[in-house]
C-alpha cells in the first residue's frame, strides 16, 4: 500500500526502514571523508591524552635535593632565601638575593671580582653572570663562592671554613642559574 493509498496520509515504511537495512540509515562515507574523520577522531584521543606539563617550579628557589648533600629548611626573607646544605662535616648556606642592578652596578661588580680574586665558570656569558672563588689567606683550600647576575639576583655559598672548592661548585651546579640570569621581564615565576 502507498502513502497515497492510505487513510491517514502517512508513509508506511515497516520496521526494516525503507531500504530494509534498518530504521535509520547512515550515509556512506567516500574515502576521502573517512580519512579525514579518522584523523578528526586520531587527534582528539591524543589530545586527550595528553596532560599539560606540570608548573615549572619557579627560579627563584633552592633545591631540595642535591647529590651528597642534605638539604636543610628554607628560610625565607624579605628579597632574599636561604638554605643550608650538610655533607658530614661541610655546612653550606646558600642564599639568594634580588636586588636592582643597572649596568654601572654590574660594571662595578665586574671590576671588583676581576681585582685578584679566582673566577669561577658559571657557564653563563659575562654579560649575564660573573662569580668568583673567596678563599682563605690561612686555610686555601676553604673557599666560599660570591655570584652576582646581570638580573639582579646575587647568589653566596658560604661554607664558613668547611667547603672546597669542589663543594661549592657541586652546589652551584645544580642551581638555576641560567634561568635565574633571564631578566626579570622576560622570567615567568610562579
């Protein structure tokens, strides 16, 4: 029986649907189309996978961990931070400082630490970051080391007479420098 044929004007489609394949029929895709929504569906799993990466920490702070060292509390204070390290008998207190500094302040600075002391290789360019060695007249091998950054930030690992060189150094190496040497304006602290 047609729609036409019948009483109430409705189309009779029985329940295979008017193709016989079912209710509800879905359109074929042409392989152009399938591939693009395979890339559609590809993407957002992997978008959905993927986790933002967790906040860096901010630069300006002193690790928790650093090999061969136990890291004491961290002090914080008005502009500066500071924490001590033991190894045995070593204690080093690090500290770090913010504070303007213009290009005079930094020439300055340069001109001192070049007058007779030991340089330490901080592996930034001077431009960014000079540091050098404070050692003992008595005691040579006891040694503190003074930084300061283009940036402002200063940075002093002392170890009151019981640090090498080579324990400072193991400090200074794992703190961040190059991201604390960025200038204040272009560093994204949290």
């Amino acid at each position: 029986m047609a729609a036409r044929d019948r009483p109430d004007g409705h189309d009779r489609h029985d329940s295979q649907g008017p193709t016989g394949r079912g209710g509800h029929q879905q359109p074929m895709l042409s392989s152009t189309a399938m591939r693009r929504y395979g890339i559609v569906v590809l993407v957002t799993f992997m978008l959905a996978g993927c986790r933002l990466a967790a906040p860096a920490a901010p630069a300006f702070d002193l690790p928790d961990a650093i090999p061969g060292f136990s890291a004491g509390a961290r002090q914080p204070g008005d502009g500066y931070l500071r924490r001590t390290y033991t190894a045995g008998a070593t204690h080093i207190t690090v500290t770090l400082a913010r504070h303007p500094m213009d290009q005079t302040a930094y020439d300055n600075w340069l001109a001192m630490s070049n007058a007779g002391f030991p340089q330490a290789d901080l592996g930034l360019p001077a431009t960014a970051g000079n540091g050098f060695y404070q050692c003992e007249a008595r005691a040579p091998d006891s040694c503190d080391l003074l930084i300061q950054l283009r940036s402002g930030v200063h940075v002093e690992i002392r170890g009151g007479g019981t640090s090498t060189r080579h324990d400072v150094d193991a400090i200074r190496r794992v703190l961040p420098l190059a991201a604390l040497a960025e200038p204040v304006t272009s560093r994204k602290e949290r």
